[in-house]
C-alpha cells in the first residue's frame, strides 16, 4: 500500500493539503455570504419541502429536505441558510476523497485528486446550488472510501460502515442503487469469497432497512416517486440539439482533457484485466495488490456504467449531472493511474488549468454575467424571478385569503419569498398528483371560497368566478421572459 497508509486521519488533517482544504473551505462559505443569487425555484422547492419534514416526497427520496431542515435551523430561512448546506457536504466529500489516497495511496495523488475536484467545473456549481446533487456526490464519495475500507479490513464494522452510506445515499437519490449492485459486481469478478461471508450481507441489507420507512411512504402515496423516475426515463429520442448540448455539456462540464485521458486508461486497463481473467495471476507484485484491487473496484464503478449511460443518451433525453456520480469514480480511477508515466501527469495537470479558468468563470458568471453574453447568462434563468414575483403578490396578500398558483415553480418561490412564508396550493388539472403541493393540499377544498390566484400568462383563468385582474408580472433576462397574472375571484375548481 501507499506510503500514507499508516498514517492516521489527524496526521492528514494537519498536512499541507489539509491546510489547503481549511483556506479552500473558508473561501467557499465567504463566497457563498456575498453571492446574492436568488434561490431558484427547484431550491426554493426543497426548501418548502424541509418544512414539512417526511420519510418522502413527490420526486426524490428525503434527505436533501432533511438536510436543509438542519441548515434553516442553525442560519434561519435564507438563501445562505438553504444553500450552506451545498459547502458542507462539499467539503467533507472533498475530505474523504483526499483521505482515500491518502491512505491507500501516496501524497502526490491527494494532491490530484483534490485539486481535481476543487476546480471540476460541475462540482463548482454544486458547491453553492442546493439540490440533490450535493449530498448525492457526497455519499458516492464516502462509500467509495468505506468501500475501500471494507475491502481491507473485512469486518462487520466496516460493512456498517459500507452500508450506511449507501443507505443514506438511497435516501438522497435513487441513482445510489447503482453503487450497490456495481459494488457487488466487483467481488462477483475477482473476490468471490466475499459473497460467502456474513458481513456482505451486512453492507448489502442496510440499505434496504434505511430506504423501507421511503418505501413504505411511497406505497401509501400510490408510487408517486417511483412513477416519477419511470417519467423521467421515458423521454426518448431527444432532438440532434440536444445530444449535442449534453455531450458539450459533459466536455467542458466535466473536464475536456481528463474525459479523453479517462476513456484511454479504461480501454487499455480492460485488455489488462482479460489477461488476468486468463492468466489468473495479477500483474502487479505484492506490495501493490491492494492498490490493485482498488483500481478494479474504481474500474467497475466508473466505466462500465458511462459505458452504457452514454451512448444511451443518444436514444434518451438526459441531464449532464444525471452521469456525474460515475464521473466522481472515474476521476479517482484516472488519478489512481495518472503517474505511472510523466505524459499522463503533465495531461492531468493542463486539465487541471483548463478547467480552474473554466471555474473561475463560473464563480463570476453570477456576479458579472454581461462579461459572458446573453447566451451564456440566459443559463441563470431559473434563478431569477422569484423574488420580483413576490414583491409583486405582497401588495395583495392577506392571510385570510388562501393563494393559489398554477405550477409548482411560482408556489415555491412565494412560499419562500413572500414575508410570511404561506401555504401556498396549486391547482390541479388531472386525477393524479403533480408535484408536492397536490399531496399536501387539496386545492378542490377551496371551492366556493375567495382565493389570490397567481398563474402564469396574462389569459383570463376559467377556474375563478367573479375574477378580478390586479396585476400582470413580467420580467425579462437577457431576452427570456417570465410573464405572471394576479388575480382575485371564487375558486370553482378545473373542468368546471
């Protein structure tokens, strides 16, 4: 093993890249205090959703909803106060990751790979936006470590180890159910003596203990969230535009030259693995056969599945951060191999460059986006509005008279924005649920009854009786427009 092996977690805490992770922590949480960027309205939803904690929602599983709960809770119901939570789960997956090669490795790739994901442009973005994504990277990481860690020591502690990461990583996303199944894949291939011991079973059932109470809330909420991810799976064969959007988005996103670097090592590191399926004999000599068995596992949780989901996107629609995990697992992969030769070392460093401007740019995009053009900056859209909506709404809301919205976009936003944070109902237009708020309030309970209907688009709504046009809404961003109607009236449902 590396020569940080033996070294303890405090040695690596005061080492200079720890150091480093301490000044790179401080600068994200000072960045974060002075980024004065609207919450968009998918934050603004989870956010909505920590009020209300559960063992479930409409889409996804409840932790990120958990997690903002506890951030409101310490720095109040801010934008800083939801977004916290994205530095804090980015600086502990950051440390697990460095702590990985720190101990089974050597200081020169704790220093890639921190680097690495320090300035990855997709992980810059999440090191502010509090979605799903943040707390997702961070259990993939931390069972990539506990992974690791079970491999060596084979104990029951470490498979809790193992399996509570996973299972809290199922409570963040489903994509987590890849880990597992990939991880189990791994002993299948080369350990399979593994499969015979009780503390496989240990790491491989804790998940399903901790993912049963979203299970079980998901059975008595008719599937919704499963029917959700089936949704999101069936959107087929998206337009040339836009495979060409995702795979650009992947190039520069995800590191124009470590994509390329990555994808050598994996198909020259698949023809070493055909001959030791052949041979029997690893190709490495002793002292490094732990290291070996690491880059297997690495291999399996990182190639195998963009094998797939890739040339998959051509035939389905996808989102760039849909592949992300398995790109976490193909950076260390890359890394793990990266210095074997000077040529490799000196490629992972230009990307390094590369990819530090591309991040710099980021962080200055919110703040200066006319340096970018309206192209670039239009992709802060759906950040922007909210807040302009709200103060719009504010002159008409009374607390006696329900609001009711035409999506979950404008609920989210005023629910957050206006003053007393109401609760706010959508209206429904079929018999299944939509979004959240169909779960929690019925807006066919306000039949009959005087309500602040605020929709998107200026039309007159059919569903309000005596209705009253107070003010239409529009805002424009760099030539995108988001137009909303305010309006008075008696609620007589949808269909009428």
């Amino acid at each position: 093993m590396g020569e940080g092996f033996k070294k303890g977690f405090l040695d690596f805490l005061v080492s200079k890249e720890g150091f480093f992770l301490w000044l790179y922590s401080t600068f994200l949480v000072l960045f974060l205090g002075e980024l004065n960027l609207p919450l968009s309205y998918d934050e603004a939803y989870y956010w909505d959703w920590s009020r209300a904690l559960d063992f479930g929602y409409y889409s996804k599983p409840p932790m990120v909803a958990w997690i903002i709960r506890l951030t409101t809770s310490l720095f109040g119901d801010t934008e800083f106060g939801v977004r916290v939570g994205a530095v804090l789960l980015r600086v502990f997956s950051l440390l697990f990751a460095m702590y990985f090669f720190y101990r089974y490795f050597d200081r020169l790739r704790v220093r890639l790979i921190l680097f690495t994901l320090c300035f990855t442009p997709i992980f810059t973005i999440y090191s502010f936006i509090m979605t799903i994504d943040p707390p997702l990277f961070f259990f993939w990481i931390a069972s990539l470590f506990f992974g690791a860690y079970f491999l060596e020591k084979r104990n029951t502690l470490s498979a809790l180890y193992l399996g509570l990461s996973i299972g809290l990583g199922l409570l963040t996303k489903q994509t987590m159910l890849a880990f597992l199944a990939l991880f189990l894949f791994y002993p299948l291939l080369f350990e399979r003596d593994l499969l015979k011991r009780k503390q496989t079973l240990i790491w491989v059932g804790l998940p399903f203990i901790l993912i049963l109470p979203n299970l079980l809330w998901n059975l008595k909420h008719g599937l919704v969230m499963i029917k959700h991810t089936e949704e999101s799976f069936s959107r087929l064969f998206p337009t040339p535009e836009e495979v060409a959007e995702f795979f650009s988005g992947v190039f520069f996103l995800y590191g124009p030259v470590l994509l390329p670097l990555f994808f050598y090592f994996s198909f020259r590191y698949a023809k070493v693995l055909g001959r030791l399926f052949k041979t029997k004999k690893p190709p490495i000599p002793d002292d490094k056969l732990f290291q070996f068995k690491l880059i297997n596992l690495l291999f399996i949780l990182s190639f195998l599945p963009l094998l797939v989901l890739l040339p998959l996107s051509i035939i389905l629609q996808m989102n760039v951060n849909w592949v992300a995990p398995f790109f976490l697992s193909a950076y260390f992969f890359t890394i793990a191999l990266a210095i074997s030769r000077q040529l490799y070392l000196r490629l992972v460093i230009l990307n390094l460059i590369i990819c530090f401007f591309f991040s710099l740019a980021i962080l200055a995009l919110p703040k200066k986006p006319d340096l970018f053009g309206p192209e670039v900056a239009r992709s802060l859209f759906k950040f922007y509005g909210g807040r302009e909506l709200a103060q719009a709404v504010e002159k008409y809301y009374r607390k006696d008279i329900p609001i009711l919205t035409s999506g979950r976009e404008s609920a989210s936003w005023l629910a957050f924005y206006l003053k007393d944070k109401p609760k706010v109902y959508v209206v429904k237009g079929g018999s299944e649920p939509e979004n959240q708020y169909h779960i929690w309030r019925d807006a066919e309970t306000l039949r009959g009854k005087e309500v602040l209907l605020v929709k998107k688009w200026p039309d007159k709504p059919t569903y309000l009786e005596s209705s009253i046009h107070l003010e239409t809404v529009q805002y424009e961003f760099y030539g995108k427009k988001r137009v909303y109607s305010i309006w008075r009236g008696v609620y007589v449902g949808v269909g009428r």
